[in-house]
C-alpha cells in the first residue's frame, strides 16, 4: 500500500540523474574498477523498490554488471536471471497481498 502512494515525481528525477551521472563516469573513466560484492548487494537492495516504484530498473542495474566485466552472453544471462528472480519475487509478493485469509 505504501508504494501505490508514494509521490513518483522524486524518484524519476532521482533515477534520470543517476543516470546521467553513470554516463559522465563512463565518460571520464572508461575502464572503471570492479564493484565489490558489497556494492551489488547495495544494487540489489535498491532494484527491489526501485522495480516496484518504476517498472524497470534494468539501466540502474547495466552499469554495475558492465563495470564487473560481464561480456556478451554472460551479461545477457546474468540480467535475464536478475530480472527472472525479480519478477518471481514481485508476482509473489503482490499475489500475497491480494490475497485475503477467505481466499484470493
């Protein structure tokens, strides 16, 4: 309930500037160093209600997987898991909470 009431406005602009920022570093440093598990952890935290809030968090995650080195096959596998795992959560979540104790 908390997300089908919070203001989006915020959170577009807060998204467009991430990623202008994520273009310019790319810009300044072409060859970035590797996030650590930490910071995907950190991504990961955030694509949850950033998925929930926005539709897609998909260009907030590309950077991260592109900066780890993931090439080819290997990034499209690795966001295409990362988007499964995201949905299925998403759908259970909201089928739970759609859901009454006397039935769906």
């Amino acid at each position: 309930m908390l997300l089908a009431h919070v203001p989006l406005a915020p959170f577009k602009r807060l998204l467009g500037t991430f990623l202008t920022a994520v273009v310019i570093r790319r810009r300044r440093s072409p060859h970035p160093q590797p996030p650590s598990d930490a910071a995907f952890t950190a991504v990961g935290a955030a694509s949850g209600p950033g998925s929930a809030l926005l539709g897609s968090v998909g260009p907030m995650t590309a950077p991260f997987f592109l900066a780890k080195g993931l090439t080819h096959g290997a990034y499209i596998g690795t966001e295409a898991a990362r988007a499964l795992t995201l949905h299925l959560a998403k759908t259970t979540a909201y089928g739970a909470a759609t859901c009454s104790p006397r039935g769906c």
